[in-house]
C-alpha cells in the first residue's frame, strides 16, 4: 500500500524527494499518512479534494484486494 501511495504522490508533485508515507494499523484499519512539500499540498488535494478522494478510492480498492481495510490522511 505504502508504495502504491509514493508512487501516485511523486507523479503529481513538483518535488518528489519531498514525499514520505507513514503506516500505521488502528483497529483493524492500515492508516496511510502522506507527507509532501508545503507548496505541493494542492496539488495532492485538487480541487474541492477531488484528486485526494481518487487516491483514497485507489487505496481502498488496492486494501479491499488483500482483504484489508485502509484509509489515507494527508498531513501539512
């Protein structure tokens, strides 16, 4: 999951080096955690969180593959 989300991350941000995923599991859910540069915060969201709520369908439908569950946090 981790690699899925860099990889989608690094596509759409100016700098790439800048992009970090954390993982951790809560109750049964692998939570992802997205780190990008400041500048590239936008870019990741879209507008209206459109770009955000397609990496998040994507990572969900990769989990539900596996038989897991997982969620995506972008953090600042």
């Amino acid at each position: 999951m981790r690699e899925l989300i860099r990889f989608l991350a690094e596509a759409l941000v100016d700098r790439p080096e800048q992009v970090t995923v954390g993982e951790t599991e809560s109750e049964g859910v692998l939570v992802e955690e997205l780190r990008v540069a400041r500048e590239d915060l936008g870019k990741v969201i879209g507008r209206q969180g459109r770009t955000a709520k397609a990496i998040r369908t994507l990572l969900s439908v990769a989990a539900a593959r596996q038989g897991k569950k997982a969620k995506l946090e972008i953090a600042e």
